[in-house]
C-alpha cells in the first residue's frame, strides 16, 4: 500500500510567529490574476494569489517538495487501487468562520470538474469523489492513478455553504465574460483574508491570525499588498523609490542594476515553464493568411519556421543569457524530459528556404502572431525577434501584442492562427503536457491544444501514463509520445524561463520554480 503521511511535527518549517512582527509586505509583479474563482483558470499569476487566500488539500513548497496542507495524510486504500483515501485536517475553519469539512472538499473537487473549470484537466481520471465520514474523503478514478496526488497542488478548497449563499456553486465562465461574486470575493481557509480587491489596480490582504498554519509557519507578514504593475520600468522604478518591497519577475535588463542598488538584492534560479509558438495545424484555411489554405498543416513549412526562429539568438539578444534554448514543452524538472530531445537545431535560412518551396510556398505568406505583453519575461520582445527572423523566410508577420487578460480569453475562443504560450508542469510529469496540449480537444482533455493536432496514438498514450502503476512501463509509454510529438513539430520550442526576484535586501524569500511566492515563508531579517 503505498501512503504518505506528514503530521504537524514534521512539517519542514515549524516555527511560531512572532508578535515582534507585524510588518507590511508590498509586492508586484506584470501582471494580476485574472480572477478570485478558485476553479475557473489554471494560470500562474491567479494561482499565485489564490494561493495566498486559499488552501489546497497538498501543495509544493519554496523547494517544490510536496507538503500536507488541508489533507493531513494520503494514500491508496489497501482494498481498492481505484481509490485514494484523503484524511482532512481538523479543527480548521475559513474566513467567515465556517468550519471545513470533508463535504466542503467534496463540493469543491466536483466544482473543479465543472465544464467551466479550467482545474477539469487535472481531475479526467476520477470517476466519483465521496466522504466517507466527515473527516475523509475518497476519490475514486475509472482506474488506478499513481499521479493523482499531484494534481491536487492548485486545487483549491472552497466553502460549500459559502458557495451556496452567493450561487456560485459552478465556477466562473471565462471564456464567456461571466461575473459573479466569486470573481471579485473570496472565502478561503489560507493564510491571509481577503481585505480589498480592485482587478488590475491593487489587491490587500490581511494575515489570518486563525491560520490552522499559524504555528508552523513564519506568518512574519501582517499585511500584503499586491499592485500589478504592467510597464517594466514602472515596476523596477518603483522598487527603487520604495514604493514596493519585493519585484516577481525582474525584467532581464535591469537585473544588474538591481542587484547592485543599495539596499536590495536579487534572488534566482530556473523556472519550471517552457516558452513556444503554436500554430493552428488543423483548420483547412487560416483566419489571417493571405492564402487559401493552411500552410501550418505542411509539416515542411513547421520545419522551416523552426529553422529560421533562432532561439540562442533570443537567449543573446533579447533574454541577456537568462534563458536557456530548448527543444521541447518541458523542463528538466519533469519526469519524462529527455536530453536527447531538448536539443536546439542551429538556424539555418538556406534549408528552410528549401522546405518553404518544398511545400509550394516559396514567395512565402502572410499570418498574424498574436503574444501576451505582460505574462512571460520579455514576451513581446521575444516576439518582434520572431517577426524579424521569419521575414528571412518571406513569412510576413503581423504581431498583435496585448494584455493577458485578452490574450487568453481570444485564444480559449480559438480565434488564433498564430500564438505565443508558457506551459509549467505543477506535477512535475510529462502526462500534465500531453493532457493538455497534446491530446485532441475533446471532453475534458485537450483544453490547451489550440492547433487542431490530433494523433489516435499520442491520444492512446496520454490516458495510459494516467494509468499505469507500472514505472519502467509508464516511462516507456512518455518516451514513445515525446518522441511522436518531436517528430511532427507540434508547436516551436523557445526557451526555459529563469526567474529572478528582486527585494529588499532585509528580506528572507527565495525564488521557488513555480513561481509561486508562498508569503507564509517569508521572513524579515532583524
């Protein structure tokens, strides 16, 4: 029987927190998160806030290591490999004062498989999920497993009756531009409350002195303000003057010069996220080509646009060598990454030139490349680099670059040829990419796979590494479909993003590779 149990003792920082501390923590970063429902978007920076206002029933650490955090223990039930026995944590209650309760994680799991969840993803295995009694919760998959554990680490736990009282027992419509209460309000059971919300202007929380964590934790922070700022020299000039205390996502240019100002410092090291293009491959004429076909469904014109996209030539120019060039959707950090396949081809404009005529597409064509300006470092700059480098080839690109809020909600629409995206892998194993944006979209897979690919074999493969207990078999079956999806030039691979936070130097915070800053951590040197 496999199971993990983490109690209280063992927890990896256990230390009270002080009174002395009552300190005001400002922070910012590019972007906001796009919404308080905790279910409706599986992105970054939303979760990075939720984070701060929610609990999860498992969750990664500054160190990415797996820690209890509304579950206590965890494991495969000894009469049944189909279920996975969660005992919740007791004695815990949310904001509001209501006290959580397997039912609470019950409503909340099923609310995540909502067809308005973008979380559903995470969750396609679970046939049912059940309260054995009021302090455990079954979830039962169609078969055994062994990830499930990990999907659970931006799953957030909500109130039942909460979500009853303002009907928001189904999350968010997105896509749609729905609002409800849950957009702007929240009541979780984490370490900060919610005090104020103004979407995309400023966000303050308070610390949760009822935190079941309050005696684990440094909980040095006694009040945190978030202010997104969108303008790369706003943010850096703001840390500057003072006016905020800790920078995510130091724009690379000022990365230096903010490890050398007095009284600030600069934290680093490798992001768990992966920068790449993706094209619409499956549609029969592209929305914004001067053609009447699809040239993106030529394998041909995807191997010349690898060709011509530089990525050492991004690494140099425009990420000033913090980045690292990659040749697949995944990080070292993933179990199925492959140094074989993480090989970046040297640009070479003679043989994608060769392909371009290849394909009947010599005099080349024109195509729009639409890319975030504020959710990826340098996004739009890394860009304009592409727009450069496929003229070579006579690939004419009209870049569209705009807020990520538009950004994605156009891209979930499917209204894009052309796309930048960021993929991190939060379980830390390849299926997390293949379910996403490998699988065909259909049901609750293939929610991120905007480029019309679809493959009976890769589509075989993905729910069977969801399956299989077997570890030499499942890695098997990763390596076969990586090595699929390489071969067809799915989407053009750019680079594995580096983070550097900046802060002031009395500040005890390192960078985690989620970037996910977990404000609990965080210490003030005295």
């Amino acid at each position: 029987m496999l199971r993990k149990t983490l109690l209280a003792s063992a927890i990896a920082v256990a230390m009270v927190a002080s009174a002395a501390h009552a300190e005001t923590l400002r922070w910012t970063r590019s972007a906001d998160g796009l919404t308080l429902d905790p279910h409706s978007q599986n992105e970054g920076p939303t979760h990075s806030l939720n984070h701060q206002i929610f609990d999860t029933l498992i969750y990664q650490d500054m160190d990415v290591e797996y820690q209890p955090g509304l579950a206590t223990e965890w494991f495969v039930h000894e009469d049944d490999p189909h279920v996975w026995v969660f005992k919740i944590r007791e004695g815990v209650t949310f904001h509001e004062g209501q006290p959580l309760t397997a039912d609470d994680v019950v409503f909340s799991l099923n609310r995540a498989r909502h067809e308005n969840a973008d979380m559903r993803g995470l969750l396609t295995s679970i046939s049912e999920v059940r309260a054995a009694d009021a302090t455990t919760v079954h979830v039962e998959t169609h078969e055994p497993n062994p990830l499930l554990p990990n999907n659970f680490t931006n799953l957030f736990i909500m109130s039942r009756a909460w979500a009853e009282e303002h009907g928001v027992e189904e999350p968010q419509n997105y896509a749609a531009g729905e609002e409800t209460h849950a957009v702007r309000n929240a009541n979780g059971t984490g370490p900060f409350r919610l005090q104020s919300r103004e979407p995309d202007v400023r966000t303050v929380l308070i610390r949760n002195d009822d935190y079941w964590g309050i005696d684990h934790y440094p909980m040095e922070i006694s009040e945190l303000i978030f202010t997104p700022i969108e303008s790369a020299a706003t943010r850096v000039a703001a840390l500057l003057s003072g006016e905020v205390d800790l920078l995510q996502e130091t724009p690379v240019q000022d990365i230096e010069r903010m490890g050398r100002a007095p009284g600030l410092k600069n934290e680093q090291g490798a992001e768990n996220r992966t920068i790449f293009l993706g094209m619409d491959m499956g549609s029969a004429e592209l929305r914004t080509a001067d053609t009447d076909d699809n040239p993106f469904a030529d394998r041909r014109v995807r191997e010349a646009i690898h060709l011509a996209v530089d990525q050492t030539t991004i690494q140099v120019a425009v990420m000033r060598g913090n980045s690292e060039p990659a040749g697949m959707i995944a990080p070292p950090f993933v179990n199925g990454y492959s140094e074989a396949l993480d090989v970046v081809l040297p640009a070479n404009l003679g043989r994608a030139q060769e392909l371009m005529a290849e394909a009947g597409y010599g005099d080349g064509f024109r195509v729009t490349l639409q890319c975030p300006n504020d959710r990826y470092v340098n996004d739009e700059q890394i860009c304009q680099a592409v727009v450069s480098m496929l003229a070579r080839i006579d690939i004419t690109v009209d870049l569209v670059a705009q807020t990520r809020s538009l950004h994605f909600a156009e891209l979930a629409r499917e209204e894009y040829d052309f796309y930048m995206l960021g993929w991190g892998v939060p379980t830390m194993d390849s299926e997390y990419v293949f379910n996403y944006l490998y699988h065909t979209k259909e049901g609750d897979r293939g929610s991120w796979n905007f480029t019309g690919y679809s493959d009976e074999r890769v589509d075989e493969l993905t729910v069977a590494m969801g399956q299989e207990t077997d570890i030499e078999a499942r890695n098997a079956m990763i390596e076969e479909a990586w090595q699929i999806v390489h071969d067809e030039i799915v989407y053009i691979p750019i680079h594995h993003q580096m983070l550097t936070w900046s802060m002031r130097d009395d500040i005890d915070f390192k960078v985690q590779s989620e970037n996910t800053p977990h404000f609990k951590y965080l210490k003030f040197n005295d």
